[in-house]
C-alpha cells in the first residue's frame, strides 16, 4: 500500500469515528425486546421438567420483586404479551384468559378481551401458567420467568434475562 493510500485509510477511520454518535448510550446493538423474550422461551424449553405439549398455559402479568409481589410492572404486561407470540414456536398451546364470551360492541370499535372476572369466559382449561418477576437495576431489568403447574403449584421451567437498560429506552420511556 502507498502512503497515500495509508493516509487516506486513516482519514477514512477519524470520519468514521467523528460520525458516531458522541454519547454515553451504546448504539451499536440492534437487539429489541423481542429478541430478549425469545432468549427467554428458548430457555425455559430447554429448562422444562416435562414435555407440555398436550396441555394449555395461560400468561399473567409479571409482578414488581418486592416482599409483597402485589405490584404487577408494566413491562410485565409487554413480556406477557411478547410470550403469548413465542411460546406456541415451542409447540405449546397457549391460552388467552382474558377473552370474553364473544365480542362486545362498543362505540369505540369491537373488542373481544377484557379485566372484569365476569366478562372473560367460564370454565377455561389452564393446566399451567406463566409469570415471573421484574426487578431494575442501574444495568436494566432482570426478568425471572417461570411456568408453574396450577394444581400442585411445581415449577416446570424457569429461565433469568437482564435486559439491558439501552433497550428498554429504546422500546418505551414509561417502564
């Protein structure tokens, strides 16, 4: 390679390092949300005691780690969420517990889910649940995610995820 050749190598790094966003924050990872939630799928698969393929699991909100655990986070509802897409990639028939009877029909459109224990649908088959826990941190949020059976409270699986705090702040400002 000529001088001018390393000269113009050298030019070519310092412009590209002068681009780069001078902050604090790292720009260089493109991973999202989903992309943790799927780590966490995977996990409690390889995790689980038993094949579950037979029976229905149901998502409920993640808590805060507190003593009391009475807090559900609201990341805990995006996660939730998120696992009602993953889990059936695993072969696993998912429940959704807040859909009603049939659809109501409201001014503002039609909806077909609710929170009122006596709109959702009665006698619903859950054999298993998923849930865990939210705790931040200075890093981002450790999630515990585990699935337990409802009938004798065991734990099937169970997987553990920070995700980092530049990806919470890239998905919403608000948890």
């Amino acid at each position: 390679m000529t001088a001018s050749g390393a000269d113009l190598q050298q030019v070519q790094a310092v412009n590209a390092v002068q681009a780069y966003p001078a902050s604090s924050r790292l720009y260089a990872s493109h991973k999202q949300l989903d992309d943790y939630v799927a780590q966490l799928a995977m996990q409690l698969y390889h995790t689980s005691a038993t094949l579950i393929s037979d029976a229905t699991v149901a998502v409920a909100g993640f808590a805060e780690l507190t003593p009391g655990r009475d807090h559900l986070h609201p990341l805990g509802n995006v996660l939730a969420e998120r696992f009602l897409q993953q889990l059936p990639r695993y072969g696993l028939t998912m429940v959704d517990h807040k859909l009603t009877a049939g659809i109501k029909l409201t001014a503002q459109g039609d909806a077909v889910f609710s929170n009122r224990a006596g709109q959702v649908a009665a006698n619903q088959r859950i054999d298993y649940v998923l849930s865990g826990t939210v705790q931040h941190n200075q890093h981002g949020a450790q999630v515990n995610v585990r699935i337990m059976n409802l009938k004798n409270k065991t734990i099937l699986a169970s997987a553990s995820q920070l995700i980092p705090q530049f990806v919470l702040e890239n998905g919403q400002t608000s948890w």
